[in-house]
C-alpha cells in the first residue's frame, strides 16, 4: 500500500497549515493509502535546533520518508519565507531524501502578497532535497480559511477548496497510478 508522510512546519498548537494537512491526511486514509503527520512537536526542540541529524530521535522519521511515494510539506509563511522549524526538520533529512518522490508544497500566511514563497523560498530547498517531481503547491491566506474545532479547515473561499482538494487528488492518482510495465 502506498505512504504518504506529511511534514508540519508550524509551532502553532492550532494551526492553519497543519489544518490542511489533517485534511490531506484523511483523504489518502479514505483513499486506502497509509499517511503520517510528522510535526514540530514530535521530536526534542534541542535536536532540531542543534541539526543532530544523527539522533535516534529522527530514526522512526527517515523510516517514513523512506517508505513514502510522496511527501507533502506545509508551512506558515514567516518573514515572507517557511518557518525556521520546518528548516530544522529539513535540515536533519539525508541529503537526497526526497529523490524520487512527489512532493506537494503547501503554505498559508497573513498576506496574499507572500503567496510566492512557495515558489521562490520553499520549492528551491526541496530541490535541494532531491525532488525533481514538485507539485504546484497550493497557499492560503489567512482569511480564507480558520480551523474548526474538529482541527479541519474551514474553508471561506470555494475557489481556494477547488484548488486545495484538485492537488490532494492529484497527488492521490499520481501515487495509485500502476506502475508502467517494464
Ligand atoms: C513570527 C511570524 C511571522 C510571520 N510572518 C509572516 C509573513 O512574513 N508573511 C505572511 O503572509 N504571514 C506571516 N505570518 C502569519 C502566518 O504565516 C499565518 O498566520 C499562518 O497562517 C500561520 O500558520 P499556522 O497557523 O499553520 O502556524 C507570520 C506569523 C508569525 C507568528
């Protein structure tokens, strides 16, 4: 069965980012795919800070990434670019470990006007990464979406839904599709 790891950049404990994550989360669950949230809070602050990369605690984390087909990241825009605890889950990554996989880019922030953080901030260090099959990516701002008490998004713009759930179910095809005969 198919793995897709969701990766959450935000300190917040009720997040918009990690809303839409849950979100994704369920859909690939209903779709019969295994998916896993992996957060800031899963993992000791000191060793995402000091980049320990070697950690036992990151060890159940790379045995996710490498079992999964995609990946999907979210962040809340800060400064105009990702947060700086997504960089410190990232920066503990191996090398090349999104080589290969489908990746979709996911962000929300305070202002439309850093919709492009995806593509000029967040994109060129998942590049960095090994991905070569980046998904347009989909950024909400904050007044198209709050969380509800269930933790799932609460959508106020259709257009924005529309674009959200069309990229889940992108990635979701991408990741069932049979392989090519060889
Ligand atoms: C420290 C900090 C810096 C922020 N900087 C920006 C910014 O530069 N541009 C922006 O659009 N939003 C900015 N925001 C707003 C957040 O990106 C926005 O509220 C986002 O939806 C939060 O996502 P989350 O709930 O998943 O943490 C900032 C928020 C914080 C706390």
């Amino acid at each position: 069965m198919p793995s897709i790891l969701l990766i959450s950049g935000s300190p917040s404990v009720v997040s918009r980012s990690g809303s839409l994550l849950e979100y994704a989360r369920r859909h690939f669950i209903a779709a019969g795919l295994t998916a896993h949230i992996a957060g800031l809070y899963d993992f000791p602050a000191r060793e995402l800070i000091l980049g320990k990369y070697d950690s036992p605690a990151f060890d159940t984390l790379k045995d996710l990434l490498a079992d999964a087909s995609a990946v999907v990241v979210a962040t809340p825009i800060y400064k105009a670019a990702y947060s700086g605890g997504l960089k410190t889950l990232l920066d503990i990554l191996p090398q090349s470990a999104l080589r290969g996989k489908t990746v979709l880019p996911l962000a929300t922030g305070g202002s439309p006007g850093h919709q492009l953080a995806i593509d000029y901030a967040l994109k060129p260090v998942l590049s960095a990464l090994g991905a070569t099959d980046l998904l347009q990516g989909v950024f909400a701002s904050d007044h198209q979406l709050k969380v509800g008490t269930d933790g799932l998004p609460e959508f106020s713009d259709a257009d924005l839904r529309t674009r959200f759930d069309n990229a889940v179910a992108q990635l979701t095809g991408i990741v069932t599709a049979p392989s090519p005969a060889i």
